[in-house]
C-alpha cells in the first residue's frame, strides 16, 4: 500500500504542488493514516491546510477510499527560509 501511495504522490500530487515551488513526502503509512511532509514552497505557506484537505486529501481518497482513515501533515511549519507561521513562544490556551 505504501508504495502505491507513493506512486500517486510521485504521479499526481507533486506536480499539483510543484506549480507553487512545493514536494509532497511520504512519511509513512500506519494503522491506515498516511503521514506526509510538505517542503518548498508548502512549508509554512498560509494555504497549506487548504492544500491538504483540498488537493491531497481529494486526490488520495479518490485512488484508495476508506483505504485510508487520515492524511495526517508532520511538516514544522514554522521553519525554512521565509515560513508563513512563525514561532514566537506564545503559548495559546
């Protein structure tokens, strides 16, 4: 499964996201989850949650179903050259 989840990525996503600078990584796939990593010009973009539940989700559902349970973003978005979310110690609660 975890191969032919990186085929769709390779195949589908990436030159989707490619058009903004961004790659898509598999990170992994446990318990039906599917863990990816943006990087380019997807970390730290103010879109990126749009660009998961919108682009990456549809497409991966649209190939494997229930197949999978979450698509699930470990990027850090608050690192790399000039990232949209920064961390300022904040702690909100």
């Amino acid at each position: 499964m975890r191969r032919q989840i990186q085929e769709v990525i390779n195949d589908e996503v990436n030159p989707f996201v490619a058009n903004h600078g961004g790659h898509i990584e598999l990170i992994d796939f446990l318990d039906k989850n599917v863990y990816i990593e943006m990087s380019g010009g997807c970390q730290g973009c103010a879109a990126s949650s749009a660009t998961l539940q919108q682009g990456i989700e549809r497409i991966l559902r649209e190939h494997f179903g229930d197949e999978i349970n979450e698509i699930i973003d470990v990027t850090d978005h608050s690192q790399g050259d000039d990232p949209y979310y920064e961390d300022d110690g904040a702690t909100m609660f």
